[in-house]
C-alpha cells in the first residue's frame, strides 16, 4: 500500500491542479480570482500560508493582493509590498522569472522574517509569467521543513502558470469593461448634450430652462449638484437661478448669491471669463464652502460667455475627488455654450416684449385720446339735450307753469342722456386703468360677463377642453371685455351663444372662441366695427364695446378678431397669455367649515375639491337662500344663474351671519362692493382661481 502512496499523491496533486486551472479560468474579477486560488491551494494542499503579490506600476515592488486566512487580511490592511530582487523570496522570483525553494527557511540566505507568519518553516515563491514578462509572484508556505516534493513544485508550477494567464485575461476584461463603460457614458453624454441642444432651441423662458438644465447635468453624468448663475443687473452678484434637488430648493429660497470676483469658483469663473477646475476643493485656493452642499470633493465652474459678454456661470459638483473626465469636461462645455446662446436668446427675446408692450401701450394710449377726444363732442351733443331741457323746466318754474307731463319727458331725456354718458365713461376711463394681470379661469369669467349682461342661461353653452390652463388677465377688465363681446352677440339678435375655451395652437396662449347664430356683420363693415363711436344699431347705441374689448385684450397681450357671414352669426376668438409657473399653497390654515352659495359650476367643482383635498369641510349650496349659521366662513358667488344676489344678501341679514360673509366677484366695482358692504358683509374679493388665492380667502 505504501508502494502506491506516491502515485496516489501525484495523481491527487494533478486532479487538483486541473481542478484549480478550471476554476480560475472561469473568473473574470481579479479580486475573486486571486483570494479563491490561496484559498484552494491552502485547503487542497493542507498548506499553513499562500499569498499573490502583483508587480505595481512603479516596477520597483511587488503588492500583497491577496493572502490566505487573518495573516492575509492584516498584511493587505497595512499594505504589505516587497521590493524586487530585495531579501524575499518573492521579490528573487520576480526579478529572476524563477521559482525560489527554502526547505528549511532558517538557512536560506534570501528570506523575508515575516511577523505575522511566525511558523513558517518551507516557503515555495513561484513567479507568475505571461509573454516573458513576470507580473508577480505566488507564495506558498508551510510549517514543516522540507514540505514540498517534486510533485508539489511541479503542479503549483503548473497552477502558477494557469494563474499568471488568468490574471492576464481578468485584467484585459477588467480594462474591456472600463472601456465599454467608457464607451457608454459617452454615448449617454452625448445624448445629454444632444438633448440640452434641443431644449435649448425650444424652451425660452429662463424659468422653465434653467431647472431643465441641472436637472439633465446630474441625471446623465450622475453628480452630486449642478447649480446655473446668472449676474444680476449691478454687475457685482452672480445670483442662483436653478440649483438641483433639495439643496438647490434651499438656496433658492435663500436667494443665493456670490461675489463676482470673491472668494468663490463660480464668482473667479465669471471674473476671468474661463473656466476653473478643482479636482480635490480642499487644496482649492478659491472655492466657497457651502454648508447645503458638504460632501463636495470635486467642483468645476464653466463661465457662460456671448461674445465678449459673461452672463453667469454653471457649478457641477461631485463627491468624489478627480470626478471630471476630458469627455466630461468636453461635453459640458458645449452644453454650457448652447445655453448661453439660449438664455440671450431668452434676454432678446424678453426685451422685444417688453419693447412690444411699450409700443402697444403707446397705441392704446393714442387710440384713447382719439377716442377721447371724440368723446367729449359726443358727450357734448349727449349733454346739449340736458341743458335744453334744464333751462327749460327752470323757466317753467320762476313762472309758475309746470306743465308736468312736459317736466316728465324733460327728466327721461335727462335721465337717458345721463346714462349714455356714463356708459361712455365707463367704457373709456375703465379700461384706462392700471392692469393687474392674474392667473384667470377663463370659462368663469365668461360664465360671470353673462349673468352680469342679463345673457339667459338657455341661450348660451360653455364647452372647455380638459386641461386647458388659466389664462394671464385683469379679471375685472377681462369681464368687462367679455361681457361686450357678449352684449353684441345679443344685439344681433342671437338665440344661441357658444363659447369654446381650450389650449390656442399657439404656444403659451389659451383660446376663447365665441360664436353666435345672430344676422352677421356685412364684410363692407367688418374692418369699422372696431372703429370707435361706430354702430349700425341705431342712436341708442354708442359704439364703444369692440373698441373698448380690443384695447384691454391688447393691454393684455391678447389678441382679438372676428369672422362674420351675413344670416348665419359671428365668431370672435380671443387668445391670452398662459398663467405659468402656479406655486404650490398650503391652504390647511383658516376656516374648517365653509358654506358656498353658488351655481353648481366649473369653477365651484374646482373650488370644492381643493377645500375637501386640504382637510376642510365644506357645503356647496346650490338653490335658494338656506343659511348654516355654523360655518366658520360664508361665500357667496356675485353672479350666479340660480339665485339672485339681492335675495341671498336679505337672507345672511336675516340669519346674522353677514359678519362672516365674503362676496366673490371677477369684476370689483366700487359702487357694488359699497351696496354689500351696506348690507354688513365682510369683505369683496376677487374669486380665487389658484392655490394661493384660495389659501389668503380662507384665511380671511
């Protein structure tokens, strides 16, 4: 049986080199790699110690990479290396490309004293060879003397070779996969920046661009913080205008800013027109710590420059140091220039509409003196009949001859002339008025110019498209507006009024559409009926309500036009501006239980879900005058199909609680809001159409 032991051994020995060339073949991380083979050679060959050094960079050491059991783990802590052809046996093998055998490590002249391996007593360095050049070293160690038989050297030899190859294919794999992630995240860079060229040339308000901008830079390279500056009208600041996730929120509210010039990279970026890169901020001579932003290691700040011109600059941030690759920097450059063409872009863009409203401000104003100065003859002529007869009944008096069937006729013309003359008022000086531009549901409004013109419910239907946003207007001068358009629908002798409100085709602009089934205007007069003092309706009618609807729309950046077909009806189209950028409300504070008597309509389903959504309670009254004296906060809607206002005011008088009572209107009028206020309400306030609006009504 002992004959046969050595050939059982070598046959054991071969099976488990095979074994092991198998296995670290088939492992491609050379972390994994390494610890599994002085692993395997450990439990196979019952051996006290085996480590694999590598060849570092320098060439001059070799690394410890991987060691068996707790000597392994502490050596590699501490980063164990041994210098090549130094005293180790590792560090000969290497040098030499030839395997080092110590059968008895105490007489062997070249040996490394090793602490953490006392009980070594043979030790075995095979030198791991790819191509002819030595890449490291296996050492395999054991507490016996003269451990190690032919047999043993000849299969570690074998696996050392295996070994050497294997670490070869797992570092080309290695290198593969780093270029194919390389490869990659240029691909995603590119698509970023092709993306960012795209939103460039689309998105033109700042607001809109600029939170795009960050959010693309973080989410396609995946950094820490990317923050856009943009220097203020002084020319001293860089001021934050988009800033990424909850530390960009921060700042934002905090109306960050930095120095142009000062102790900051963005502020050196925008000072020197270039830009500045800190691949490790801590050894940075100009960089401005951030306390929303701790974790910063790298930060690069590109300047954003048009011409000779600095418009800001753009911070990204990362956690780690040396963060920023050539692809990165090349790549972010070119965004950072396609957005410095689009926010200038953006600043002409801003200064033509301001130059626009200037110009149409201008036109308003001449169009109102023209119209003004044909209103005063015409108030003239409407105020001739008053003196006439004034004069008139005076002398009828001093006489003593008051003929009163003549004195009746006297104060009617006096009375209609009056009223004629007020309307004109009306008309000219209110739409004259300073303009406060709101976010407005335009299908509202237009319910509210209806009932305010005695328009019947069963003569006209709203359609409005789902999601169609509010519109940017002056409520009250937009009612007035509306109501005109509509006042002329039934002087026309309409029995039908439509009215269509959607998106426009128009980018940024919500569309109201009017149509009426009365007799049309002839195409002779299309073009005069917008003409002041123009009417074809007889005396009784002063002209002024076209005029009057295209002077607030253009006051408000709209625009209005009309198509008309003899016998068949008019159209008019109204297209406003889109209220943008809503902010978000908390509306849980102030009344817990509110009552709203109004129309079961649009905007009191709006209304209703948002007060439930916040927690309220809420009684939507749609019919008749029922008062609960227990709601916290009473609304009532001033215009309103189902029940006059006048009945409504004589119930919350008759029920007490007109104290806590609030009228809501679209149109504010002094003489109105003065008949309410009478009646002992608290308060008039334009209907809130946003989450803001709706929050300061509660709480009122």
């Amino acid at each position: 049986m002992n004959a046969h032991m050595p050939y059982n051994r070598q046959t054991s020995l071969l099976y488990t080199a095979a074994r092991v060339a198998k296995n670290i073949t088939s492992i491609l991380d050379p972390d994994e790699l390494l610890q599994q083979t002085v692993d395997i050679i450990c439990d196979e060959f019952g051996f006290y110690y085996a480590g694999v050094f590598l060849v570092d960079a320098s060439g001059q050491w070799t690394v410890l990479r991987a060691g068996r059991g707790e000597p392994g783990r502490q050596m590699i802590a501490e980063g164990h290396k041994l210098a090549i052809g130094g005293n180790s046996m590792i560090g000969a093998a290497v040098q030499q490309q030839q395997a080092r055998i110590a059968l008895d490590v105490g007489e062997e002249a070249v040996f490394f004293k090793n602490p953490h391996l006392p009980y070594t007593r043979s030790e075995m360095a095979l030198p791991l060879v790819v191509y002819g050049e030595a890449i490291g070293a296996l050492t395999v160690q054991s507490t016996e003397e003269a451990a190690f038989t032919q047999d043993d050297i000849a299969a570690l030899q074998a696996m050392a070779d295996q070994l050497a190859i294997a670490i070869h294919n797992a570092n080309l794999h290695r290198k593969n996969q780093a270029l194919l992630r390389q490869a990659e995240r240029r691909s995603r860079l590119l698509r970023a920046a092709n993306q960012v060229g795209k939103q460039v040339t689309s998105i033109l308000d700042l607001d809109e661009l600029l939170p795009t901008m960050v959010n693309t830079i973080c989410e396609a390279y995946g950094f820490y913080y990317a923050g856009i500056f943009l220097v203020d009208d002084s020319g001293e600041w860089a001021v934050l205008r988009a800033g990424y996730g909850k530390a960009g929120e921060a700042m934002l509210a905090e109306k960050h800013r930095l120095k142009i010039g000062g102790t900051s990279m963005i502020g050196a970026a925008i000072a020197l027109g270039e830009a500045r890169i800190a691949l490790d901020v801590g050894e940075e001579r100009v960089h401005f710590k951030n306390p929303h932003l701790p974790h910063t290691r790298s930060e690069m700040a590109l300047p954003l420059i048009i011409g000779n011109k600095v418009l800001g600059a753009v911070t990204v941030q990362s956690v780690e140091e040396r963060a920023f690759t050539q692809d990165d920097i090349t790549t972010l450059q070119t965004m950072v220039d396609h957005l410095a063409v689009a926010i200038q872009n953006a600043y002409n863009i801003q200064a033509l509409k301001e130059a626009h409203a200037a110009l149409l401000r201008t036109k308003v104003y001449e169009a109102l003196t023209t119209a003004t100065t044909e209103a005063i003859h015409w108030i003239g002529n409407k105020a001739l009949p008053i003196t006439t007869s004034v004069a008139r009944i005076q002398e009828d008096v001093q006489r003593g001859e008051v003929d009163f069937e003549s004195l009746q006729e006297d104060l009617e013309m006096i009375a209609e002339s009056a009223r004629l003359i007020m309307e004109v008022k009306e008309q000219l000086i209110g739409q004259a008025r300073e303009q406060q531009p709101r976010p407005c549901m335009l299908t509202d409004i237009v319910q509210s110019a209806a009932i305010q013109r005695k328009i019947p419910s069963e003569m006209l239907e709203i359609e409005t498209e789902v999601n169609t946003p509010l519109g940017l207007a002056d409520s009250t001068q937009l009612t007035r507006a509306i109501g005109n358009l509509l006042q002329n629908a039934l002087e026309a002798d309409a029995t039908h009024i439509r009215v269509h409100v959607h998106p426009a085709a128009e980018k940024d602009y919500v569309a109201v559409d009017i149509h009426d089934d009365g007799k049309g205007i002839p195409p002779e007069v299309q073009e005069k009926v917008w003409t002041t003092f123009y009417s074809d309706k007889g005396p009784d009618h002063h002209g002024l309500g076209l005029t009057a609807a295209l002077h607030i729309v253009t006051q408000l950046q709209g625009q209005l036009s009309l198509e008309s077909t003899p016998g068949e009806g008019t159209t008019l189209y109204l297209l406003l501006p889109v209220a943008q950028h809503l902010a978000a409300e908390d509306i849980s504070t102030g009344a817990r239980y509110i009552l709203l008597l109004d129309d079961d309509d649009t905007w009191a389903s709006f209304f209703g879900s948002t007060i439930v959504s916040a927690g309220k309670v809420l009684t939507h009254r749609t019919q008749g005058t029922q008062i609960d004296p227990q709601a916290d906060l009473i609304l009532v809607d001033e215009f309103q199909y189902a029940t006059p206002i006048e009945e409504i005011l004589q119930a919350l008088q008759e029920s007490g609680v007109a104290h806590k009572t609030i009228i809501l209107t679209t149109s504010l009028n002094v003489e109105r809001m003065t008949t309410y206020m009478k009646h002992g309400v608290k308060d008039v306030l334009l209907k809130p159409y946003t989450l803001a609006e709706i929050s300061r009504v509660a709480r009122s």
